[in-house]
C-alpha cells in the first residue's frame, strides 16, 4: 500500500491553487497540458513567451503553406488558360476543316 504526502493529497491542498479542470505548464506533444502549478512570475513569463514563440512557428509554417499553395494555384490557372486556348484553337480548325469539306 503506497502512502500519499500531504502535497499528493487533494483534501490537504491550498485552495488558491486553480480547479482541477484548468492546467498551466508547457504543452505536451499529444495537445495535454501538464497539471503543475507556476508560482513563479518569471516563470510564468517564460511559458508565455513559450507560448508566443510556439504560436508565431505555427503562423510561419501557416505562411509558408499558403505561398506554397497560392504558387500551385497560378500554375494551375495559367495551364487551365492555356488548354483553353488550344481547345479553342482545336474548334476553330475543326470548323474550317468542315467548311472546306462541305464545299
């Protein structure tokens, strides 16, 4: 049988620490927070700016992804563009062909 410490017993916790449900401390890998309390103002400072820095990696690769698409984007419209023209190119001979056969 393992015996819990006063700081591992919920019944003996302060209660200016926040509710169970809410979490602070960096973010795991798999999107969960971790359950530690900061009392610290630096460091909460420090996971702020973890944060922030995390956010502002996530917005670059968001850019990136965007050029990278607006990119494939054009190039789609300008081979769309230009299979128009050769389809229309395509009619119109086909309709001159035509023509100089009916005559």
């Amino acid at each position: 049988m393992s015996k819990t410490t006063p700081a591992e017993n919920p019944a003996t916790q302060a209660s200016t620490q926040p509710p169970k449900n809410k979490t602070n401390g960096p973010t795991k890998p798999n999107g969960q927070a971790s359950n530690r309390v900061i009392r610290d103002p630096k460091e909460v400072a420090q996971l702020v700016m973890m944060r922030i820095d995390h956010v502002n990696s996530k917005k670059d690769e968001l850019t990136i992804a965007v050029k990278a698409l607006a990119d494939t984007a054009k190039q789609l419209v300008s081979v769309y563009a230009n299979q128009q023209a050769q389809i229309a190119k395509l009619a119109k001979r086909v309709e001159e062909l035509e023509k100089a056969k009916i005559n």
